[in-house]
C-alpha cells in the first residue's frame, strides 16, 4: 500500500507536462541566447561603430541591465494580472527590440535596443519559474527546474555559437536578429500550451517599490560600467548615490507597505538570501567568463568568430552533464554540499585561466576553463533556483521566479560590469605604462594615446591606418588586453571565494534545510488551505 507521505513525497505535475516545460524553456531560450549572443560581435562592432572600451561594455550589458532592473516588478505583476498574459507581452516586445538593435547605426540606439529587449525578457523570463514553481511540486518540481536550468543555461552558452557562424558571413547586426525566429516559435507554443490564469486580484503591487527597485539596478549597473572612465567620476558618483538612496528607500518601503513588492521577511531566510547570493555569483561567473573570453580568443589568440564562439559548447555540455546529477545531488547531500561542489569548480576555471591565458595559449587552455565553470553553473544553478522557490508561499511565487531571475541577471550584469571595467582599466594602464616606456614615447601624440588606450578595436584601426607600425601596435595591444583580463580573472577569483564562504558558514546543512522545507511546505498547505 502507498503510504500518503510516499504520495506527496513522489510530487505533481501538470497535463502535458513535458510540453508546458518545453514552452517555458523555449520562452527563457530566447532571453537566454539574447543575454550573451553580443559578445562574440563585440570586436566587430567596435571597428564599426568606433565605440570605446567602455560602450563594448554597455553594450554587452545592456540586456543583463534591462532584466536585471525589471524584473522584480513584473514578476510581481505576473502574479496580480496573470502570468501567461506577462509571457505573451514580453515576446511579443522582444519581436521590435531584437529589429532595432540588429538594424542600429550608433552605440545609441544599439545600447538603448540592448535595453529594451532585457525589458521585454523581464516581462516574459520571470513567468517561466513562477509557472514551474505553481504546477509542479515535490521531487518533480525540482526535476523540471534542473531541465530549466540545464537547457537554459546550455541555449545561452549557444548564443556565441550562432553568433560566430552568422559573423563568418553576415554584419555584425545579424546577431541580433538569430533570435527572432525562436521568439515567434516561443510567442505561438506559449499561447497554446502554457495554462491560462486570470492572476490574483487579491494580489495588490507595490508600483512605488518597483519603480524604485529599477532606480536602484539600473544606477548600480550604469555606475560600475562607467568607473574606469576618468572623465565620468562625477557621473559615476551621482549613479552611486542614487543607488544607495534607492536601496534605502527600497528596504524602507518594503517594511512598511502592506503587501510588499519584496517580502524582506521571507528573504531573511537562510534558504532564500544565502541562495540567492550564490546564484548571483555563479551565474555571474558565467556571464563574465564568456564576456572576456570571446574576446581573448578573437582579440588575443587570433581566432575567427565561429572558433570562439564553438569554444563555448564545452561549456555547454558540462552544464547540461552536471545539472541532471545536480538534481540528484540535491535530493542526496543537500543544496549546500551541491552548491559548494559548483563553486569549486568555478573557482578551478578561473584560476586555470588567470594562470594560463596569454598570447601563447592553446585550445585546451580556453576549453578547460569552460569545462570546469560549465560544470560549476550546471551543478550551482539548480539548488539556487530550488533554494528560492522553495522558501516561499505559492502566493509569492513570482518573487521567487524573480529573485532567481534577478540572480542570474543581476549576477551576470554586476559581474560583467566589475570584470569588464577591470579589463578596461588594466587595458589602458599597461598601454599607457607601454607607451611612456617607449623610446619614442615623445613622438606620440595624447591623440594617438587617446585611440590606443580606448579599446582593441580602436587600436586596430590605428594599425591600419599606420601600416608601418602595425606589428608593435597590435603586440602592444595584445599583451595590455592580456594584463587585462589576468587581472579581471583575478578579482573573479576572490568574489567566487568569497561567495563559496558564505555559502558554507551560511547555509544550513542538509537535515536542517529538509525541516526548513518541510516548514514552508507547511505554511504554504496551511495558506492554501486559508485561502
């Protein structure tokens, strides 16, 4: 006879199950393959655009930045208005934005389409989790969140993939444009098979907490990115402050507002904010990694588009290898001996990269760093979402969905934007230090300093300008963007260090976050039962 607990423990999920989860992973494909698919262009479109340093770096972010600070609020109002109703809207935006940026003519409107489409994937990203989270439960919730994880994570490590093999024979605009044709796929699979819902009407949204909660993001992100630029010190300090403002403010509101956009009491749980700030971490490394490294194989090691962007299988396959024995690893030992499992082999990557990345490198080299951080993400990713969604009422299922949204693309964004700007700053000292130790460094001009320091591509097209210094400007600039990225991989080792301490000293271990589930299982059945 099958005992109730054996019932409950075996868990539920939905009619068609396999084909709801696959519209859910074709909705988060699309924001998956969008948040990494500009970084194989960007050598590319700095020759083409002229941009600096820094807009390479916006642009590459400018996705992350539109998730990252929308996508509190929506998930939010996925749960008052209906969460199908946010997925089909934010699909359809997608449509416009990914047009504009593939069509864009200046940093402008490339960066402000970059922004735009990460909105859209607020509106639409968060809902994916938060159905996951309402349908399933038990051990098949955490099953469809390890195929969630495993076969978004490994969509977006094929955006470069794709984006190297259009670079080979397109512009540099048909990056943008790969992921129509899946987001119109995603647009129709999701109006047919993702159940509809009416949302809560009893739900009320905190509008003022989410327009904060974009204020506070954005300005972070927008701020990081500009530091290393000297001429933004006063810029970077007003974002700065506004960030801090907004923090206040934010955490002020949340306490005091009734129904809270971001209930600050559940996220005190260790299961939710430990998690949350791990997920951040890894998803982050992930996003950085593949930041500095297309750029290294193209700008370093002299690789064509489709090279580097294959690179990333590696990382691909791991991911989709280790999430599946995540799950299991989960059920086994516990999201904290799995998390640090992941932040290990994270931590093995970048140092093999820190150690190993310079002019000399060979493919092992590049794929052995990806292999070991594919493996950290596929086996972090999975206990982070489980962790967050798992801490809170069915209620709040969108603050869930969103905060594991937000740690992916907060994560990725804040990584992104610190690893770039220590590239960008490492960069441009050792050009600087280059030149002033050149015999003829009184020949060069502050014009001529200027384009070499802001950024590769610029340096490349002063050495098809100068053909007769070609060789010592691009040797220049190769061993600077090396100095570069050792010192971002650097400071990425010490953030994932620092993460793998808190994960350890601040997740509870295994038995106690069973009786911390059961708990919250408890208070949801009971709430279930109110309601």
């Amino acid at each position: 006879m099958t005992s109730t607990t054996d019932t409950v423990d075996a868990g539920t999920a939905p009619p068609k199950a396999k084909l709801v989860l696959t519209a859910l992973i074709l909705v988060a494909g699309v924001a998956n393959i969008n948040l990494a698919v500009a970084n194989v262009a960007l050598p590319d479109i700095g020759k083409e655009l002229d941009a600096s340093s820094t807009q390479l770096n916006l642009i590459a972010v400018g996705y992350s930045l539109g998730l990252a600070s929308s996508v509190l609020y929506f998930g939010a109002l996925g749960d008052r208005y209906g969460r199908k109703l946010m997925v089909l809207i934010g699909m359809s935006l997608t449509i416009p934005a990914s047009l504009v940026a593939g069509l864009a003519g200046n940093f402008e409107v490339l960066f402000g389409a970059r922004f735009v489409g990460g909105i859209a994937a607020g509106l639409a990203f968060p809902t994916t989790l938060a159905v996951i989270t309402a349908l399933w439960s038990g051990p098949q919730r955490t099953k469809a969140i390890a195929a969630w994880s495993a076969i978004g994570g490994a969509i977006s490590a094929m955006g470069p993939l794709l984006s190297g093999a259009l670079l080979e024979v397109f512009d540099w605009g048909s990056v943008f444009l790969v992921t129509l044709p899946l987001a119109l796929v995603a647009l129709v699979a999701a109006w047919r098979l993702i159940p509809s819902d009416g949302g809560d009407d009893a739900a009320p949204v905190d509008n003022l907490g989410g327009v904060v909660s974009v204020l506070m993001v954005g300005a972070l992100v927008l701020g990081l990115n500009f530091a290393p630029d000297a001429d933004m010190r006063t810029l970077v300090l007003i974002l700065f402050a506004i960030a801090v403002i907004a923090v206040v403010v934010f955490v002020y509101r949340q306490l005091h507002v009734r129904v809270p956009l971001f209930d600050l009491r559940i996220a005190s749980r260790r299961t939710f904010w430990v998690a949350a700030v791990g997920g951040l971490i890894v998803f982050g490394t992930l996003m950085g990694a593949m930041f500095i490294g297309q750029q290294f194989m193209q700008n370093v090691l002299g690789y064509s588009t489709l090279a580097s962007g294959a690179t990333i299988l590696v990382g691909a396959a791991a991911m989709i290898v280790a999430a599946p024995r995540s799950a299991k690893l989960v059920e086994a030992k516990g999201s904290r001996f799995t998390l640090l499992c992941g932040y290990t082999s994270c931590i093995i990557g970048l140092l093999f990269a820190m150690l190993t990345w310079d002019e000399n490198a060979q493919f092992w080299h590049v794929g052995t760093v990806y292999l070991f951080v594919g493996l950290g993400v596929g086996l972090a990713g999975t206990p982070a979402s489980r962790s967050l969604t798992g801490s809170v009422p069915v209620q709040r299922a969108g603050m869930a969905s969103s905060m594991s949204d937000l740690q992916r693309d907060l994560g990725g964004a804040i990584l992104q934007s610190i690893l770039g700007a220590i590239l960008t700053a490492g960069y441009a000292k050792s050009l600087t230090e280059q030149i002033s130790d050149s015999p003829n460094a009184d020949q060069v001009t502050s014009q001529t300093e200027a384009a070499l320091t802001k950024s590769f591509s610029s340096a490349e097209v002063l050495a098809e300008r100068y053909p007769q210094y070609q060789d010592q400007i691009i040797t220049a600039a190769r061993d600077a963007f090396v100095h570069g990225d050792t010192r971002a991989y650097g400071a990425a080792v010490l953030i994932v260090f620092a993460g793998a301490l808190v994960m350890f000293f601040g997740y509870p271990k295994h038995d106690q976050e069973r009786e911390a589930m059961k708990k919250y299982a408890a208070e949801r059945l009971s709430e279930g039962a109110a309601d």
